[in-house]
C-alpha cells in the first residue's frame, strides 16, 4: 500500500484536501516546487549551452519516448506500440529499470539478446521485463548509465534505439523526442513536483517530434488538449486510448468474465485510477481496491487479507495489470483467482500522422541498410 503520507500528498496535489491545513501544506509544497524548477531550468540551460555535453551513438536512428511529469502517462505501452512497428531492424531498448537492482549495477545488464528476458523481473524491473517480454526480437539493457548501454547496443550491430522515459536523460542525444501526455490532465496540475506532477518546464514540450496524448475518451477532450498544447509545440498529435485486449490467469490461459461480474483490483502502477476507469467501462463491477506504489511487487499477504475482503462483498476474481503481473510468482497464493488485463492502445485521432513518423523512421533506416551494403570492402 501507499503510505500515509504518500497518500496525503498526492490529495494535495490532486485538490482532494480542503482545510487550513491543506492549505498549508499546499504553500509548503509550492516552495519546495520553486527550488525543483529551478534547478530544471540550471540543467536544461546547461545543455541547450554545450556546458553539459551529450553523447551521439553510432546508430541510424536513436528515439525518446519520455513526458513532462512523473509517471502515469502511458510511456511503456508507447514504446511497445513503437516497437512493434519496427520488428524488421535490429532494435535496441534502454531503459533504467526503476526502483531495481540492476539500476544499482556499475554497467548496464543485458536483459535480452534478441530472444526473451535473460532475469527475472525482480532483478530487472518490471517495464524492462514487459518490454523484453512482449518484444522478443529487441535486444533490451537495463541500467541508470544509458550512454555505456548504447555504446553497447551500437556494438551489438542494432539500427534503431528506443530511449524509454529518456525526456530527462540529456546526456544521450536523439534524433527523434516522443512524448507523451495524459489527456486527463497534460501538465501534471500546473506546478512542479512536490506541489504537482511537472518535472519538466511546459516550453520544453518544444523539443519534441510527436506528442502521443493518452487516456483520450472523445474528441471534445481530445480538442480541449489539442488547444492547450498548442501554446508550447507545434509537433503532430496523436490520440490513443488503452483497449482491452483479453484477461489471462497467472499461468497465462485466457478467461473469461462476464459483464457485471463483481471483482476486486490490485495495481502499483502510478495513476491507478485509469485502471479502474478502464475495468468499469468493460462492465466488471469494482467492489474494492488496494493500490501499492509505482513498481512494487504486492505484498502476499496483504493480497491475501484484500482477497478474504472481497470474498465478502462478492468478488468473483482480483484483477491486476500486466505491470503488475509480471512481478508475481505463479504460485501467489490467495482466496481469489488472479487474472491480469492485456492491453495495447489504441490510436483515436492523428492516425496519418502516425503512419508518417513510421514511415519517416523506416525511410531514414533503409537508406543506411542501402548506404551499407554498397559500400565497398576495405
């Protein structure tokens, strides 16, 4: 579970708390945001300068797919939406594999050679597991030093590198910034971490290639954000929202639940309540929740007692995502079956200008095939 005082936080931020004390921690909170965007705007000062140097790999095509505020917006189904497109070159993801311990490793893990996960995601991350996972062909590295992982994915031969949640790592430079916002909410309430979710200042949104705008459930919403974003970039939109594809059991058989099936949910995921919208709209019947930080396995017997729960208001399953799937073991015991949700996103408005940064990738990666194989042999 969240702790208390995560959870008093993120209602401040939210606007969930109202009282002189809120109103107090709100203050508090906003000067701490002032000292964070500040040290941002040092930092990307520093680079757009040349006085925090960046490191180029020699790869035809190195992508970002990264946002302005901290979690929940939808990057890692991003980069598999992406990945899946380029199934054809050789394709290498880093990423940092947070709150693991291979983030603390010297050097970057290789977590997949082109043929699965090599570790387990307790030793990886979850994102890095999910990736490699559902990406079999990508040659994947996990770890915080992600210029030595492309180093190492340029020696490996890959053509493409995909930077997940690489907004923030200017050290590695790119060729193409994606970035993804929530539609919901794009600019993580208007202030910087800890007062709101910004991690970034909006005018960096000026970098970016193509902004993916996700959790989009009609076109008004779509329009509204459209406009918003509009003051800071100029770069194509692309709409998406998350579809279910199938449920599964731990052992990854297909079930089935009817609508009105009555069900408990379980996530770590950082904006839970998309989860919930999304199992709602399908027509299962929520009758609990337990919700654990970002990237935390759940604790057994926690989902032990929160299954003994919802027996008793009628639950039928529990019901958690992949993300959190792949961090439990087969065997978790509890009074409850455990079925976790497939997904994949689905484009909603923008679909041409999606099929061009495809296709502007491709082009760019056949002519350095082309540019390759014609050159002669010293």
């Amino acid at each position: 579970m969240l702790t208390d005082a995560e959870l008093y936080c993120i209602e401040i931020i939210k606007g969930k708390r109202t009282g002189f004390t809120a109103a107090l921690a709100r203050a508090g909170l906003r000067v701490l945001s002032w000292a964070y965007g500040l040290g941002v705007f040092c930092r990307n000062w520093a680079f757009d300068h040349g006085w925090l140097r960046r490191y180029s790999p020699p790869v035809p095509v190195v992508i970002s797919i990264g946002n302005i505020v901290a979690g929940g917006t939808g990057k890692t189904p991003v980069t598999l939406m992406l990945g899946k497109q380029l199934t054809d070159y050789a394709l290498a993801i880093i990423t940092r594999g947070y709150r693991s311990p291979a983030e603390q490793l010297s050097s970057p893990l290789v977590l997949s050679r082109g043929n699965g996960p090599l570790y387990p995601s307790s030793f990886c991350g979850d994102e890095p597991y999910l990736l490699s996972q559902n990406l079999p062909h990508a040659h994947v590295f996990v770890g915080r030093r992600r210029s030595s992982a492309s180093r190492m994915a340029a020696k490996a031969g890959m053509q493409v590198i995909l930077l997940d949640d690489g907004m923030q790592y200017r050290y590695l430079s790119r060729d193409l910034e994606i970035v993804v916002v929530d539609g919901s909410d794009p600019f993580g309430k208007g202030y910087f971490l800890p007062r709101g979710f910004l991690r970034e200042n909006l005018n960096a949104l000026a970098r970016a290639s193509l902004v993916v705008m996700n959790h989009v459930s009609d076109r008004v919403q779509y329009l509204s954000c459209k406009h918003q974003l509009a003051r800071y970039t100029s770069a194509p939109l692309v709409a998406v929202h998350p579809v279910i594809d199938s449920i599964h059991d731990l052992h990854d058989s297909p079930l089935k639940l009817p609508k009105g099936t009555r069900v408990g949910m379980f996530c770590g995921i950082a904006n839970p309540d998309h989860f919930r919208e999304l199992i709602e709209k399908e027509g299962w019947q929520v009758v609990a929740e337990c919700v654990s930080a970002d990237h935390i396995a759940p604790d057994p017997e926690l989902l032990d007692q929160f299954g003994r729960h919802c027996v008793k208001q009628g639950a039928e399953a529990l019901l958690c995502t992949e993300k959190d799937k792949v961090r439990m073991s087969e065997t978790h015991a509890c009074p409850l079956p455990v079925a976790w949700v497939k997904m994949h996103l689905s484009i909603v408005e923008g679909q041409n200008h999606w099929n061009a940064f495809i296709a502007s990738i491709k082009v760019k990666l056949d002519q350095d095939s082309a540019l390759r194989n014609s050159a002669p042999l010293v």
